[in-house]
C-alpha cells in the first residue's frame, strides 16, 4: 500500500501563488525569479502558460520528495513474548534402519522424522525455534529464530552420519542449556528425539537434565523406533527388535527431572500424535504484535522533481544556443 509518512506537508502546496500576492502587494509588481524573468518576458503567451505549469510540476514533486511517500508492506505478527522451542534430532548410525513407513512407503527413521517434524515446525507460528544435530557430539545447525523456513530447511539438508554414528544424548542436552542461557525469561522447551542410548559425549544425560531443570526448561523426550522388523535370511523370515538400543528409562527420567513427558514413536501415526499432545501442552505464543514492512520512495519524486528542474533550465538556455535568423530570401533574390 503506497502512504505518506507527512501527508500534512501538501497543504504547502500553493505557497508559491501566496508569496507571488503578498509581493504584488508590497512591491507592485510580480514575484520574479533569478534566471526567471527573461524567459517569461521573451516567450509567448503559449510558452508562458506551458512553463508556469512546469514550475508547478517541480514543486509537486518536490513536495511529494519532502512528504516521504512510502509502499507499505504486509503485516507481519511478532510474538511479545512467546516460548522458545529447541529441537534435538538424533544422526547417529542407527537413525538409518528402515523400519517405519510414510505413505506405503519403507523409510528410515530419520527420514519419518523430517517428514513430520516439518509440519509441526510450520504449526509453531509465533515461536522461536531452534535446531540441534547430535552423534559423537551435538552442534547447533540454527539458533533460535522465528525464521520456521530456515529451521525446515536445515533439517531438510541433515544427512545420517553426518556428526559421526554414536549418541551423545547428554551433550545435547548441555547445548540446549547453554543456548537457553543467551535468551530472556520465556517458556523454554527441548524437545528431544533418539534411538538409542547416551554412548558418547563428555557429560552425563542425567546430570545435563538437572541442570536444565535448575533453569526451568522443559524436555519432552521421543523414542523413535519400531518393535518388530521382518527381515530375510537363508532360513526363510525373521522377526527381531530393531530399538533394542533404545534406553527408555533414561528418556523418562530426564523428561521427569524437568517435568515433561516421554513419548514412544513406533510408526509415523504415534510421532505425529506426539507433536499434536506437544502442541496442547504447550500451545503456541498469542501475545502477538505486528509490523509493516517500508520502502522508501521519495527518490522517485525527487528524480522527477530534477528532470522539471532540468527541463526548464534548457528552455531558458535554448535561445542563446539557436543559430542567428538570415534573410534567405533576399540573398535568392540577388
């Protein structure tokens, strides 16, 4: 939407005819201008009606420059104080066993993961997220941010293996705090998802949690795994337990020591249920401000303003550049 941010400078408008009165009033005679006079004096009455209307059209434009026209933009909402949402996704080795399916489709867990991590990353309208990556050791892949584009699009391009094939479940945990730490007050929630068990990392999950109970922050902890996976062998089909390596028991008591809640995802239907009981416990920032994006224009009037300015500059200096008038037909009479 095109606005002015001093609309109220327009009444400026017609101070040129009030300053040409008031000096015809007290001199006389008519407002002259440098430069001016004798291109009104040497031009037609035509020519004079067509360059009063130029000077007009420089000053309207040079008002219209002064007045700061704008182009709005949409509004844009912007949480006031809103819950800051770490996510913790496992990459270790074992994330790639193919035991879940995603619309008829064999996948690996990881990749269940990213299919429906997204779409709860774009129902988090208001909250600030944040990514981290863990194996051998955990790294921040996105800080938090209310960018959800950019948090989808770095999962997206997360690879298995790409941080090592272990699990350093505790030192995701400690990165999360720390992370935490650089915010102000707000509801702080980590939610973490695994297949396995802490085997890698410098610090304890137990003693990484009671840390981030100590600064009030909340983890919800998902174990990702399926309870039989039918496998082909010479002996004809076998049935074994692909999350054997999952701790379940450290999962919940990390989630009790921060007072949140531990969750089992066995096919993409559990992991997505997860995110919609998530969603109810904690529901999404409403406390909402909002903003418009501006641009500003008032170098397109200007430019304007100058090319008048420029235009009439040349007509006053067209006549010195013409060529002097000859009597051709005198010269064809000799």
């Amino acid at each position: 939407m095109l606005a002015l941010y001093w609309p109220w400078l327009l009444i400026l408008l017609p101070l040129p005819l009030l300053i040409k009165r008031v000096n015809m009033n007290s001199a006389g005679g008519y407002l002259q201008l440098p430069g001016i006079a004798s291109t009104v004096t040497n031009t037609t009455p035509t020519n004079h009606k067509f360059g009063r209307k130029r000077y007009w059209l420089m000053w309207l434009f040079l008002l219209l420059a002064i007045a700061r026209p704008q182009w709005l933009g949409d509004p844009i909402e912007l949480p006031a104080k809103g819950r800051d949402l770490m996510m913790a996704v496992d990459l270790s080795g074992s994330m790639q066993i193919e035991d879940m399916v995603v619309n008829g489709k064999t996948v690996n867990r990881f990749t269940l993961i990213q299919h429906v991590l997204s779409d709860f990353i774009e129902r988090r309208k208001g909250d600030r997220l944040g990514l981290i990556l863990f194996a051998d050791h955990a790294y921040l892949q996105a800080p938090l941010t209310l960018d959800r584009r950019s948090v989808a699009t770095f999962l997206d391009d997360a690879q298995i293996g790409l941080v090592g094939k272990q699990t350093a479940i505790g030192e995701a945990i400690a990165l999360a705090v720390k992370r935490f730490d650089k915010v102000d007050e707000s509801n702080r929630v980590l939610i973490l998802l695994t297949d396995g068990s802490n085997n890698a990392g410098n610090i304890e999950p137990d003693v990484a949690a009671q840390i981030a109970a100590k600064r009030n922050i909340t983890i919800y902890t998902i174990g990702v795994g399926a309870d039989v996976l039918e496998r082909r062998t010479i002996f004809g089909k076998e049935r074994v337990n692909p999350s054997m390596d999952l701790d379940e028991g450290q999962l919940k008591k990390i989630a009790d020591l921060t007072k949140g809640r531990y969750f089992r995802a066995r096919n993409s239907e559990d992991l997505e249920g997860i995110y919609q009981e998530i969603d109810k416990l904690e529901p999404v920032s409403r406390d909402q401000l909002s903003y418009r994006p501006k641009s500003e224009l008032f170098y397109w009037p200007l430019l304007m303003s100058l090319l008048v300015s420029f235009l009439i500059s040349l007509q006053q200096l067209w006549p010195s550049l013409s060529l002097p008038k000859t009597n051709t037909s005198k010269e064809a009479n000799r």
